[in-house]
C-alpha cells in the first residue's frame, strides 16, 4: 500500500508529526538530566538547551530531506544503498533499545502516579508497579484500537498538559530574568565542584530524543507528505516542535535552579517537587501538584510516542527482508506492527521490579551510539546528488553542520558511557 493523499492542511496536520517527535523525545531521562544540571550549574548553561534543540532538528530535518528526496525512509536507505547487514544490527540494536526505554518509561510513569495519587494502604514500590502496567496497558489499547489518528489527538492533550504546566510553573518560581538572559545569550561552562563540563555536554545532548527521530518519516507519510515542495512544510513543524522542546527544557532548568535536589530519575522529580513546594511558601502546594501533572504529562507522551512509533522500525525491517515497493506505507495493522507493540507493552514490565538507576544506566549506555549513526547515514547518503537530486540534496552548509552534530555526539557519548561504566 503506497502513502495515503495528502491531508488538508489544517494546523494539527502541519505541526503534529514535529510536535510528535518532539514530545516522544522528552522522557524522564531528559526531565532529570535537564533538573540535575540546573541544580548543579544553574541557568548558566540555559544556552545548552537551544544548542541541543537546534542538533536534534539538524538530524531530523535531513532524515526528512532525504525521504522527501527519495521517497525511502532513512532505515530504507541505509539497508538499500550501505547493505542489509544494517538491518541484522538494528534488529538488535532496537531489541535492547526497546527493553531499557520502555522499561525506563513505566517506571517513571508509575513513580510519578505515585507522588500524583498515591493508592491506599499501598506502598511507592507496590503503587510503581501498578501504575506503571496500567500506563503500559492503557497506551496498548489507544494504539491497538485508535490507530495514528487516535494517538495523534491524545498526544495534543498530553503536550498541552505538560507545556502549560510546567512553562507556568517555572514562571510563578521567580526567576532572575537577568541570569537567564545571561544564560541564554552567552555560552559559559561553570566549574563547580562536580564536572561542569559533563553535565553541559549531558544537557546538551539530552534534548529531544534518539531513536524516536526515525520515526518522523513514518508519520509524515501518514500525513501524506511526499516529494520535495513538502519540505517547507517539514521545517516549519519541526522548527514549532524543536522550539516547544527547548522551551521546555529551558523551564525544566530554570525550575530547579537553586534548588538541592537528591534521588535519580524519576524519584529526582518528586523530589524536586517537594523542594518546589518549600521554596513557594503558600503557593507551593498548587505548583507542586502543577509540576508533578505536567511530568506526568511529559512522561506518558513520551510512552505512548514510543508504544505507536518504534513498531513502525521493526516493522519497516522486516519488510525490508523480503520485496518491497519503493516507499510502501507500514500498516499499523500489520502483524510485524502489532507484534512488536505488544511486546513493546509487555516485555518491559520486567523492569519494574528493577532499580530506575540501573535501567537507566543502561538506557544511556545503549542510546549513546545511535545519534553518531544517524549523522554517519546522513552525510553518506544526503549528499549523493544521483540519489538526492540537485534541489534537496545537501549543502555546504548543512555538511558543516552534520559533522559538527556528529563530532558532538562522538564526545557526548564517550563521556555519557564513561560516566555510566564508572557509576560517576
């Protein structure tokens, strides 16, 4: 089945797929990374955050170039034009990626229900493990059932949620809006005790997701999107997407400014939370429960982005093992799909009876190695003017910028690694 007519080109159909990518993106790894460093630096490093922003879009949109160019996703190209020993190693790339991100999702999502709505007569740990199923099973049927456009509805509420709860909340905080200004407009490294350069680079790279980037071809296509006069259209939902990304990083950092937080991952929220709280006097019993939502509402998108969207890689591999037209639109009603959703809101739960810290110690260990990949891919193939054409192919310009986001990552990732072999 080829890509379906382009949609009328209403404001949800312009901006979804990029605010999709963005929102899926923003997991519970990233809320804390973004609260640890602005606890530890402070706004200093709030210049990190639209650097950060501005890689991620570089990334996806050559990846949409590309497919716009050809008419292939990025994982097609790849397994098309560098071999089908790509798919044997994404296969099982994205088997453990799948494990410790989903794995991380349901136990952000059931620690942060807790500190929501916390059952009675319960424990944290009996009420992680409850929420965390229901979230998984919940995100399970409104993929199952409803299909992209479903999920694409349930996702605007969701950002609306976590954008506006968080946003107004970092705001009520009070912030020095010189301090920000300052962070903003002029790049520093602090140097306090703990390593300001580690936790710049993390800031960094922590914005926006990683394998998740993929998965904006797939819905563009869904979108109807095809050929190179919907590029315009692409650099404008992304831009909107990556602004919101930053945005909200940005408020993530300024919340936790000044603030001594302990904890790791999802227990880090809560426990800025309740830092929030004490620093807010009277209001601080509203922006606490304002905080926890809009987390909430961060980490269940990012879940249910995941659950709707990684299917869509296994199921492109596979299809790629046997004949395949040349940009064939992936049924979400598939067997290849839906089997590895269901493995996707299954398999993980395991995790729930494991330490946060460990599964995210992995998380980052595997995640490292993907975003150098994508940038590998794109220089190889986006400057192949016999594949691209004249008009989308890549320029100077967006070379430069590719091997800066590749150089980047090469340094993030070592470090990231480094930091998580070591336990420091």
């Amino acid at each position: 089945m080829n890509a379906p007519p382009a949609r009328r080109l209403g404001i949800l159909a312009i901006l979804g797929p990029g605010m999709l990518v963005a929102a899926t993106g923003v997991g519970a790894g990233d809320l804390a990374t973004a609260a640890l460093a602005g606890s530890r630096l402070g706004t200093a490093v709030l210049w990190a955050v639209i650097v950060g922003a501005v890689m991620k879009f570089v990334l996806t949109e050559g990846l949409a170039r590309w497919q716009l160019a050809t008419d292939q996703t990025l994982l097609e190209g790849t397994a098309r034009h560098l071999g089908r020993g790509v798919l044997a190693v994404f296969t099982i790339y994205l088997a453990a990626w799948s494990f410790f991100v989903g794995s991380a999702l349901v136990s952000a999502c059931g620690a942060t229900a807790h500190a929501i709505w916390p059952l009675p007569g319960s424990t944290p740990d009996a009420d992680k493990i409850v929420y965390g199923i229901v979230h998984s099973l919940v995100a399970l049927g409104l993929v199952w059932i409803g299909g992209y456009r479903l999920f694409e509805r349930v996702m605007g509420i969701c950002i609306g949620v976590m954008f506006v709860t968080v946003v107004t909340t970092a705001l009520a905080s009070g912030p020095d809006l010189g301090d920000c200004l300052r962070g903003l407009l002029v790049p520093t490294i602090p140097q306090p005790a703990e390593d300001g350069l580690g936790w710049t680079v993390a800031l960094t790279g922590g914005v926006g997701g990683t394998v998740t980037i993929l998965c904006y071809g797939y819905w563009i296509r869904e979108e109807g999107r095809t050929g190179g006069d919907a590029m315009r259209i692409c650099r404008i939902d992304l831009a909107a997407g990556y602004v919101m990304t930053g945005v909200f990083g940005l408020a993530m950092v300024v919340l936790a400014t000044g603030l001594e937080t302990s904890g790791s991952g999802s227990r880090l929220l809560v426990d800025l939370a309740d830092r929030l709280q004490d620093r807010l006097g009277a209001a601080g019993h509203f922006a606490r429960w304002a905080f926890l939502i809009g987390a909430w509402g961060a980490i269940f998108s990012s879940l249910l982005g995941v659950w709707q969207s990684v299917p869509y890689l296994f199921a492109d591999t596979w299809s790629l093992w046997g004949s395949r037209e040349v940009g064939q639109q992936i049924s979400t009603r598939s067997w290849p799909y839906r089997g590895w959703l269901l493995a996707l809101a299954t398999i993980p739960l395991a995790g729930l009876w494991t330490r946060f810290a460990e599964i995210q110690k992995w998380y980052a260990i595997v995640g490292a190695a993907f975003l150098p990949a994508v940038a590998v891919a794109l220089l190889v193939l986006g400057r192949r003017r016999s594949l691209v054409g004249e008009k989308l192919a890549t320029r100077w310009i967006g070379l430069l910028a590719l091997v800066a986001v590749l150089l980047f990552y090469l340094l993030a990732g070592g470090l990231e690694v480094h930091k998580r072999l070591s336990g420091t």
